[in-house]
C-alpha cells in the first residue's frame, strides 16, 4: 500500500483540480497551486495518500518503504510549502475548495501526524488543520440540510472522520458535529437503503451510522440504530448486504464502486462494534464487502490513486 501511494502523490498528471479562476492569471499548475497536495489525480486524494502513508509509518515504523515516506515527507512538508496551502485557502474563490470532503481528511491526516512521536509533522500541519478546523466552525451551523449523496459531498462522511480529530483537538467541535448529527440524523428510521447508485463510493445508509455510532453517547446510538435498520440482524436491507458489481475498473466513475465495498466494510466493521445483537450479520457483511474490494486497490490509475487509503480504513481504522 505504501508503494502505491509513494507512486502517485508526487504524480501531478493526469490532474483534476477543483479551483476557481478569477482571471487569467490564476490558469496555473496543480504543484504551483499546492506545492504538498499536487499529486494523485486530485487534492483530496493526494491528503488521503499521505493519511495512508504516515498511518503505515506510524503502525509499522520498520517496513520496506518507512525510509522513503520520512524523505518525503521532510521534503514536502515545510513550514514555506504548508504556507501556501494555507494562503491558498485565503482566496475569496476557495470558500468551497473541497468542501467537506477534503477538509475531512485534511483533519484526519493532521490527527495521524500528531500521533507520532516525532513533532515535527503535527507542527507542520497544524496551520493547515486549524484552518480546515475554521472552516468547519463557520459553515456547520449554515448547513440546515446534509447532502446524502455516496460520493464527495457527503455530510456523515465528513462527521465520521473529523470525529477523531475534534475529540483530541478541538472539543467545540466535535459538540458542534455531534448537534448537527442529531439534528440531521436523529429522527431517521427504518432505512431503505436504495442503493447504490452508480457511480457511488459511501453508502450513504450506512456512513450515517458511522457518523452517528462515532458522535453519540453508546447507548443513545444502539438505541437509534434499533430504529434505523430494525431488520439488520436478519440481513435486511439486503442492498447493504451485497458488495457492488464493478464492470470497468478503467471508468474512473464505475470504479468508485470498488471504493464502496472498501468502505462498507470499514463501516460495517466499525458498526458491529456497537450494534448489538446484530453484529454477528455485520461481521459477515465487512468480510464480504473487503474481500471484493481489496483485490482492486492498484492495476489501472483510475482506482489506484485513491483505492488504498479506503482499503486501509476497513482494515485499520475501528
């Protein structure tokens, strides 16, 4: 895993960047914008690849590829270069500059880095973590309705993975995430779970309790998913249950669908921890989902610079 991440996230085409232009002189180069985040297809994939790559570091510090990812990332992450990401924030154009997904795991990658023992990458990215941790602060309360979609701009994907980070960082933050679960999820019962859709990555039924099984109280979660999905002891949905079908692993799009199985498994797993009696069906449900994804996370670059680091979160985030 850390090979292929070491592979694409100083590969800076072929790019897709999310940027507004406000004249002709922003027309400028993915590694001119992000001097760190130029990599991997796009920006939040490049911040997810290095989640994977110090989370590998940090949970096996001796493996083969540990001394190339510290050279790196000492090359990259300078105070200069975390400046500029920063300064780029800053735009009046990048109010929404991947909004919530890549501030999601800006948080997440700054949460791995401040567990190391060394500093230096915690105190690196901390300008950058606060100034996601900002904008999270700023549009939360704006946000009267969660997007639901399974794919970047999903409002309990973006609750589940900053959950870790507010609670060891910024404790109004993780109140104010876990108000806006409740109000967004709180009432929700019996979930159909039509899904998935066709270019999905999330399933947006089970990312919802993800978020809420990360934010609530233990007993105020196992009593709401008792409500959401009554029937999941029995293995109903059965949408929820069945890993996707992918059919053409060079389509960037019908590719997110191996990311789907990756990350219902990292789901499902996390889940079963808290669910009660239906955990046995859950356990089944993660094994199912990872071993149809896992197969997947490297061979064409459409699913490669980004399928890892979703494979790691099945197996090494609960």
């Amino acid at each position: 895993m850390a090979r292929i991440a070491l592979g694409h996230v100083t590969r800076e085409y072929p790019h897709k960047l999310d940027h507004v232009m406000d004249g002709p002189a922003d027309a400028r180069t993915p590694r001119d914008l992000h001097p760190i985040f130029f990599g991997s297809f796009d920006w939040h994939s490049c911040v997810h690849g290095w989640w994977l790559l110090l989370r590998l570091l940090r949970r096996f510090p001796g493996h083969a590829a540990a001394a190339d990812t510290r050279q790196l990332a000492e090359t990259l992450f300078t105070p200069g270069n975390v400046a500029a990401e920063c300064a780029y924030l800053e735009r009046p154009s990048s109010r929404g500059f991947e909004r919530p997904y890549g501030w999601a795991w800006l948080l997440a990658l700054h949460d791995e880095a401040a567990q190391h023992d060394d500093a230096a990458l915690d105190q690196a990215l901390a300008p950058l973590a606060l100034a996601f941790a900002a904008r999270f602060h700023a549009f939360l309360p704006l946000q009267t309705y969660p997007i639901r979609t399974g794919a970047h701009g999903n409002s309990a994907f973006a609750l589940a993975l900053l959950a870790g980070w507010a609670r060891r960082h910024d404790p109004a933050l993780l109140a104010l995430a876990t108000a806006r679960a409740r109000d967004w999820f709180g009432g929700d019962r019996d979930a159909r779970a039509w899904e998935p859709d066709g270019d999905a990555f999330l399933s947006p039924t089970l990312i919802e309790a993800l978020a809420m099984a990360r934010l609530l109280p233990a007993a105020e979660f196992r009593e709401w998913f008792a409500a959401f999905l009554p029937a999941a002891a029995a293995g109903r949905p059965a949408s929820l249950f069945s890993p996707a079908t992918v059919t053409d692993r060079s389509d960037g799009k019908i590719a997110h669908l191996d990311g789907l199985n990756l990350s219902r498994a990292w789901c499902w797993r996390n889940i079963a921890a808290q669910a009660g009696p239906a955990a046995p069906a859950m356990a089944v449900a993660a094994d199912t989902h990872l071993a149809a994804g896992l197969p997947h996370i490297a061979g064409d670059y459409a699913g490669e610079h980004w399928l890892a680091s979703f494979a790691l979160l099945a197996l090494d985030d609960i």
